[in-house]
C-alpha cells in the first residue's frame, strides 16, 4: 500500500529542458498503469482491504495524475518560457544580431567595393566605346576623304565648261549682228553701197578661198593622166577659168590658196556637223590660228585654219542670199507705198535672223573653248639642242586632262594617239567637245565602272556630279527646243500670211450692205 502522507513527503524533483519532461511523462504513464492494472478495485477486496482504502488510493492516484498533469504543463511552460527567453535574448539578440550587423556591414562594404569595380567597368566600357566611336569616325573621315582620281576627272574638266560656254554665246551674238548689218547695209559691210557690191564681194571670196578646179566636169583633155600643166591652153576645163585669181587667163593662182577649203563653204557636213570644235573666235582680230599643241608631244607648232570665215560664208549661202535693197532716196521714201514695202522687207530679215539663230547656236556650241592659243614653254631636243621644238602646255590648262581621257580611248600606239586627241576634240575644246567627254566619252572607258568599286562616299560624289552633267545636258536640250519652237511659229506666221492678206483684201473690197 502506499501512504498518502509519505507521498506527499516525497520531494518533487526539479527537471529542466526536454530531458525532465521525457522523465516525467514516463512516471506519469507509469503510475497510471500501476494504479489502474496492479491495484485494480477487486484486488483490494481480494486481499481484504477496507473499501475506504481503496478510495483513498483511488482519490490519491486521481490527485497524483491532476498534480502531474499540471506540474507537467507548468514545467512545459516554464521550460517554453525558459527556450523563449533563450533564444530571443540570447541567441538572436547577443548571437544572431550581433553576427548579422557584422555580416551585414561586411556585406555592405564589399558591396561598396564591387559598386566601385562595377563604375570603373561601366567607366571603362565608356571610354572604350568613345575611343572606338572616335577611331570609327577618323577612320570613315580618312576613307571617305581619299581622293578619287575618277571624280577629280569631273570635277578638273568642268572648270572651263562656263567660260567657253560665255564665248560661245558671244560668238552666236557677233554672227547675229553680222547677218544684221550685211542685211541692213551697214557701213562697213560688202554690200552697204550697192546690192551688186554683196554678190561681187562673196564671188571674190569663192574665187580665192572656196573654188575647186575639179568640179563642173574637170578632166584631163590632154589623155596623159598626169596633172595638168600650168599655162597649157586648152588644158583648163572644169572650174579652172573660173578659179583663176588674177584673171589674166594665164593658169596662174588657179584653184584656192588651201586645199582644205575646197567648198567649205557649202559643205555643212565637213564644216559644222562633223568636226566637235570650230577653231573661231570672234572677240579677237583674226581669222586664222596658230595651234602650239604640245600635252602629247606635239612636235612643231601646227598650223590650223580659222574657221570664222567659213562660217561665215555658209551663213550667206544658208541665209539671206539676197539683202535688201539699197535703192532708197527721200523721193521714194515719201511714199507710203514704198514705206510698207520697206517694212515688208525688214520683217523678211526678223525672219531670217530666227532661222539663223538655230544655225548661230550650233556654231556657238562648236565654237573654240577658252585660251584659243596654247601657250607653254619651248624647248629644243637633240644633242646641243638642236633637234625639233616641243612645247609643253602649262599646267592649269583643262585641254591637258581631256587629252588625257582621250588618249585612254584611242589605240595604243603613243604616236597614233598623240596624233589624234586634239583633231577628234579640238585644240581648243568647245563646249560641245566638252559635255561630249563628260557626258559620253568618259562612260566608254572601262576603268570608269571598274573604279566605281571604292569608297560609298566617292560613288555618291560621281553620282552628284553625273547628275549635274545630266542637267547641263538637259539645258542645252531645252534650248534646242526652244529654238525650234520659235523656228515652228516664225514659219506657221509665214503660211498664215497669203490667208491673211486674203481676208484684209476682202474686208477691204467690202461696201458694208446688209445681207
């Protein structure tokens, strides 16, 4: 049996932490089942116990088991309490947070640190991509900056383009003023005096410059097939009467001075349409030039014929042959019919002066560039100088760089070439001869497209300069056809003249009567 009052006697022991309460649920659980399996109600009236002991026993295990349970839940919350305190004021105050504020002020240095290598590599990042901006940039200005040899053609060979374009239109203005004054009578002209003296004068210049012997069916009369002999009479047929310049019949002086000229004053084809430059200048005082061309090795000046004359002379032939009249006196004047008729006239001349102006144009386009004459240095080849003379032509002169560009189009024999450049462009290149190269001549030239594989840069200035040359191209056509326009309304006014003359006729004839 056990006494209640030696149980209550029994010192309670004091467990801590998660050992004591593993302890006390096993005496717990112990006590339990002794009290309930080993003293079980019957067995005390077995052994003849009182029935108040086995309540006592029963009341005493009823108060063991409540006294445990809430010494066990006291110690739990004690022990709760106790882990609470523990790792709250121990552990994370004094361990963890101490652990924390230095980890985190390490974390934040290093942090520090590697926003600080962060900003060099950002820094340096910058600076690389500044550099290889700028080095990209010099890099593109350096190439896109590298001359072209192919674009300085352009721009090299224009630079007289506006010059010789101002000649030409002089030229075109002096022709004008000359089929004027011919026309008119003007002191000074062949014809001013007498309408005769006009005819006379052009004989003359046919005689003398334009006259072949071999046409009007020239042939040998003597059978020799040799050429004739001079003073042979009986010998001169065809136009040889007719070009003998003294006149004495003696064969002397027959045919014109320059073979070259033979008919050129009619042969539109081999004056104006063929050659690409007509060596004229009206500004100067000559009617003749000295060609000194030497950019290829020209050796010895070359003589070449002025081409002012002829033109000219074809201008009389095309247009105007007859000029108006010279018979005018202040008797005839005083008439009105004799003053309509004048003015009749001078509008036949207004006529003619708009037919020209297309012949002037293209004369104007054709006319001798600038610098007519080459200048240059002379110097003497050969041993002690004493070879040949060659000239050389001054630097800054354009003919030199379109020589060149010819010179690539033209056969490789050096002499061949040389020989050709200037009598294909002219000596002293005209405007025509001018767009003709920069316009045509250049895009023959294979190496042109081969060169075009080179910087972007230099393509787009071929292409700006490719285009200007197109618009120039473009003006002239437009011109063209502004003359041709007025040529059209000159010559619709021509035909309407009868039908209007007609109607004034019968407006005239007319007696107002109703109808």
């Amino acid at each position: 049996m056990i006494d209640a009052g030696d149980a209550k006697q029994t010192n309670k022991p004091k467990w801590r932490g998660f050992g004591s309460l593993f302890v006390t649920l096993s005496l717990f659980c112990a006590t339990l089942f002794a009290g309930t399996v080993i003293a079980p109600k019957q067995s005390f009236a077995c052994c003849g116990c009182l029935p108040g002991d086995v309540s006592s026993a029963q009341s005493y295990i009823r108060g063991a088991h409540d006294d445990l349970i809430d010494r066990t839940k006291q110690e739990w919350d004690d022990d709760l309490r106790a882990y609470e305190s523990w790792l709250i004021n121990t552990f994370l105050n004094e361990e963890v947070a101490v652990a924390t504020a230095m980890m985190v002020t390490q974390l934040s240095a290093i942090a520090m640190q590697y926003t600080q290598i962060i900003g060099a590599f950002l820094d340096a990042q910058t600076q690389l991509d500044t550099q290889r901006v700028l080095r990209q940039l010099q890099y593109e200005a350096h190439r896109d900056y590298i001359p072209s040899e192919t674009f300085c053609n352009f721009g090299t060979n224009v630079r007289s383009l506006a010059a010789t374009e101002n000649k030409g239109r002089f030229n075109a203005l002096a022709l004008s003023r000359i089929s004027i004054a011919r026309q008119l009578g003007q002191v000074g002209t062949a014809g001013s005096v007498r309408l005769g003296d006009d005819h006379r004068s052009r004989w003359d210049q046919f005689v003398s410059t334009y006259c072949d012997p071999l046409d009007n069916n020239f042939q040998d009369v003597n059978g020799a097939g040799n050429p004739l002999s001079i003073g042979v009479v009986g010998s001169r047929t065809g136009l040889m009467l007719a070009c003998d310049h003294d006149g004495s019949g003696s064969g002397m002086d027959v045919g014109a001075r320059d073979e070259r000229r033979f008919n050129r004053d009619i042969n539109y084809t081999r004056l104006i349409e063929k050659p690409r430059t007509l060596e004229m200048d009206l500004a100067d005082s000559t009617t003749s030039s000295t060609i000194t061309p030497a950019s290829l090795q020209y050796v010895l000046p070359i003589n070449q014929p002025g081409d002012e004359e002829d033109v000219i002379a074809m201008s009389k032939n095309l247009y105007g042959h007859n000029v108006l009249s010279r018979s005018l006196s202040t008797t005839m004047l005083s008439r009105f019919d004799a003053r309509r008729m004048y003015i009749a006239l001078r509008s036949v001349v207004a006529k003619r002066s708009v037919a020209q102006a297309s012949y002037n144009a293209v004369v104007a386009l054709k006319s001798a560039g600038t610098t007519h004459k080459m200048g240059g240095t002379a110097t003497r080849n050969g041993a002690g100088g004493s070879g040949p003379t060659t000239f050389v032509l001054e630097d800054k002169q354009t003919r030199r760089y379109m020589g060149a560009i010819m010179k690539q189009l033209l056969p490789a024999n050096p002499s061949a070439s040389a020989a050709n450049i200037f009598k294909l462009i002219g000596y002293s290149p005209s405007y025509f001869s001018q767009l003709e190269i920069l316009a045509k001549r250049i895009y023959q030239d294979p190496t042109f497209y081969s060169n075009l594989y080179e910087t972007p840069a230099n393509v787009s200035r071929k292409k700006v300069a490719m285009k200007a040359i197109e618009l120039m191209v473009d003006r002239a056509i437009y011109e063209s056809q502004i003359r041709r326009e007025m040529s059209v309304s000159v010559l619709l006014s021509s035909r309407l003249r009868a039908m209007h003359r007609d109607v004034n006729r019968g407006l005239a004839m007319a007696v107002g009567e109703d109808k």
